[in-house]
C-alpha cells in the first residue's frame, strides 16, 4: 500500500486502550491536512480506530493495513487531522 | 485524567463475583466499553435486574466530559472491556469525577473462560455435579460414583475438571463427548490423552460434515446401547441423531432408581439442537423429527432429570444457577418439543434457525484435530454465547 503519510507513531507493543490514548495526543500535534502512520501490534485496534473515527472530532481513517514483519504481525493505520 | 503506562489503583472485580451477583439478581450497572461490533457479538446477560450500557472506551477519550455524562450518578459502575486495559482506564476516569467505579479483572476474556461448578445430585452413590461456562451458556457434568469419574462434555479449560475429579478422590475413567461440538472447543481428547481415560464419540461425528475428512484424534466408536459402569452407576449410551448425525444422549441409572439424561445438544430444557450446523439441514430435520418423536420417549421416564449441554438464557436454571428438570415438566413446558408432524415440525425448523456463526464451521475442525489453534485464536473462535438452539423468538 503506498499512503503518503508525514509522520509515524510506533505504538507496538502498547496494549489497549493506549494505542489510541497516543494517537489522539499525535493526532493533536499534528498540523491540520497531515496524516499520521501508526504502527501497532494491538489487534483490537482494527476495530477500535474504525469505531473512533466515527465519532472523533477532527480525524479521518484513510487506509488500515496489515503486514508481516519478520514473524510480528503489525497493524498499520493512516489518520489524517481534517480539522 | 493524566494518562501514564502505571494508572493508580482502580478496584476491580472478578467473573465469580459477577456471577453470584446475576444469580442473585442484584441491581447491577454494567458499563461496557468495547466497541459496538464486539458489545453486540457478547454482551454479558443477566436476569431482569442487570442493565447494560455500551460506550465504547474512544468515547471517553474523545470526549471525556460527554461520555461520563451518559453514565449514571449515583450506583456502583462495573466497567467490562475486552482484555482489561480500557476498563481501567475508564472506570479510572470515573473514579476520579467521584463515580463508584470497578472493572472486570482479566476483561471479557475472563468472563468467556470462567467456570461454575454446584452439585446437581447428591446421593449415597455419588454425585452428578454440573461444570457450566455461564458466557457461553455451555453445560459439562462430571458423575463421580464408588471412586470412579466419568465426564459429558468437558471444555477447553481442562483444569477444572482435574480439580473436580481430585477434589472427589476419584480416578477418571470415561471421557463422552455427546457429540463433536461446533460451538466450543473439547477438552476430551487433551484430558484423555493426559489422564488414559478413554474418550468416546460417536464414529459419524469423527468426519466433518463439510470437508468430509476424517478425525485425526484418538477416539473409541460409542453406538446405541453400549453400557458402562461408573462406580454404582450404569450410564447407557442412547442414539438421538439430527443435531449432528452421531450425537449420542447419555442415560444414567443409579441404584436409587433415579436417572438422567445427558442430552447434548438433543433437547435443551426450552429448545432443541438445530440439525443445520453441519450443512445438511434438509436431510437432517427429519431424522432430528425421528429423534424427538420416536427415540426420546424411549429413553427418558417422566422423572428422568434431563440434563441438556446448553442454555440460552440463565432464567432456564434455578435460582443456583442449575441447569435440570425432569422430562415431564421439560416435555410440559418446552414449547419446540410440541406434537407436530414431519412437515410442521420442519417448518417450525426453518421459521426458528438463528445465523449460522461461520467459525463453527473451523471449530468442529479443530474438535476433530484437523486444525489446532492457539489460545488467542481459541478465545476468539469461542467468544459470545453458544447459538446451537433454536431461537425462540
């Protein structure tokens, strides 16, 4: 998947809820129109972050991926702060 | 709040407590935080006193002063989540704006793995006692006679069933599965293979129905008929297909002329198995009709105590949470067991067959150790309530 993003958040091994308490404080600091990378290996913050971006204030999903990195599962979302 | 890795100390409570409280039918407040697709796949279900509210914990991160506003003042909050971390983070947050506040030790996880075990007979020859797995509403009965033990449907979770069998004094001698389950995961071939007792199941439930390959595990053939003595009791192994084409009810007789019926998922005590789980539902509703109307008279007396392997709504138990009655009232009050003929019977079947869980599908695999999952993967085939009745509504 090739996601032009502007910053990453490397949130692996943080377990719930922490990967999203950390990526509201990024998306926070972001300038309005950037996207953040987050890399997490939280399974659960799949659906977590599609359930936050419903009601969150000022982000947008743009992608989730998941990819393999040397045995470790990573889950990769794109936010972008729209606000 | 001031979010860091440590949070201050935030009381919790257990799945035994929970479970003694619902039994109770205490006013409860459960506040579930995870989000809406895993709070509708689980809730956690009570009695008429327990009520539920789903905000998912990003809502009070989001939005702390609107989310806590939707919680009521006043009662004591019980924060649930998946795996703990966000219901402690939540109930955190309520405590620190003065709420009476505790999460779920081990999260929803927990609650899914936990077990109740209470006697449901106890006589001069032994005692039956019932293994429940009150998330799952799934059922599992240790018989325990003359220092023998023998198990119905023992879960995943084998430790408890050592403790039952240790805690008796007694050696297990007989695993029966009363047939390969598509819900949850068995612990009869681990048990059997750790312990040298012989597990049981039925040889038409050792090919799965759908990838028509044979079973993989150790496993001895039962049929109609077959006897075994556990101790003081004989329990007989009754055919009953149509749920499964080898499910098995299992009759017990004691020397006090009681008896019971383990029925799987023959009969439950409001509904019966559905025969769809294993794809051929047009060829097994009728031999499920069979089953009901000709087979189970014969196996069960009036005062038989039928003993099913799931229930769908706690208020099927009795007030300590035990899961029995004897075929007379079962047959008087379970409106699915009404007289009806091959073709009302299969319109009934159709008219009352909930959604077909795809991961059923994967866990009769694994109960036949075509495929063996890891822990995690085991709690997420095994998460919610067992959807193996028909539906009443």
């Amino acid at each position: 998947m090739s996601i032009a993003y502007d910053q990453t958040l490397d949130v692996k091994g943080a377990r719930c809820p922490m990967p999203l308490v950390k990526s509201r404080k990024a998306v926070n600091e972001l300038p309005v129109g950037q996207v953040l990378r987050v890399v997490a290996t939280d399974r659960g913050s799949v659906a977590d972050f599609q359930g936050w971006v419903k009601t969150a204030r000022n982000v947008e999903l743009l992608a989730q991926e998941t990819v393999n990195e040397g045995g470790q599962e990573l889950f990769v979302h794109y936010l972008k702060r729209t606000a | 709040m001031t979010i860091t890795e440590g949070q201050t100390a935030v009381a919790t409570f257990t799945p035994a407590e929970l479970y003694a409280r619902i039994l109770r039918d205490e006013p409860l407040f459960i506040l579930d935080v995870r989000n809406e697709e895993e709070f509708r796949r689980s809730p956690i279900e009570g009695r008429a006193n327990l009520t539920t509210v789903n905000i998912p914990y990003f809502e009070f991160i989001e939005d702390e002063d609107g989310a806590t506003a939707r919680v009521p003042a006043g009662r004591e909050i019980l924060v649930v989540c998946a795996k703990e971390g966000s219901s402690q983070y939540v109930a955190g947050v309520l405590q620190e704006r003065g709420y009476r506040a505790r999460y779920l030790e081990g999260g929803y996880v927990s609650w899914g793995n936990f077990y109740d075990v209470r006697d449901v007979v106890t006589a001069h020859w032994g005692r039956i006692v019932q293994i429940a797995r009150p998330a799952r509403g799934d059922l599992s009965f240790a018989v325990i006679s003359g220092g023998k033990a023998a198990l119905i449907d023992p879960m995943r979770h084998v430790q408890v069933y050592r403790d039952v069998v240790a805690e008796a004094g007694a050696t297990l001698t007989h695993i029966f599965d009363t047939h390969v389950h598509a819900d949850h995961i068995s612990g009869g071939p681990a048990l059997a293979q750790e312990t040298g007792a012989t597990y049981y199941v039925h040889a038409y439930d050792a090919i799965h129905p759908i990838d028509m390959l044979p079973a993989v595990i150790a496993y001895t053939h039962v049929q109609e008929g077959d006897r075994f003595e556990i101790g003081a009791v004989t329990i007989t192994a009754r055919w009953f297909p149509g749920h499964t084409l080898g499910q098995v009810n299992y009759r017990l007789d004691a020397p006090d002329s009681r008896s019971a019926l383990f029925t799987g998922d023959g009969i439950f005590l409001r509904s019966f198995g559905r025969p769809d789980l294993g794809g051929k539902g047009e060829a097994w509703t009728p031999i499920l009709h069979r089953s009901i109307t000709e087979r189970l008279p014969r196996m069960a007396d009036d005062d038989t105590l039928i003993l099913p392997a799931h229930f769908s709504t706690l208020d099927e138990g009795d007030a300590n949470g035990v899961f029995a009655a004897p075929f007379a009232e079962v047959r008087a009050t379970n409106d699915a067991l009404r007289p009806r003929d091959e073709a009302e019977f299969t319109s009934y079947v159709l008219s009352h067959l909930p959604v077909f869980p795809p991961e059923y599908v994967e866990i009769k695999r694994v109960n036949i150790g075509l495929v063996t999952p890891c822990d995690g993967t085991a709690n997420e085939l095994e998460l919610g309530k067992n959807i193996c009745a028909l539906s009443n509504a």
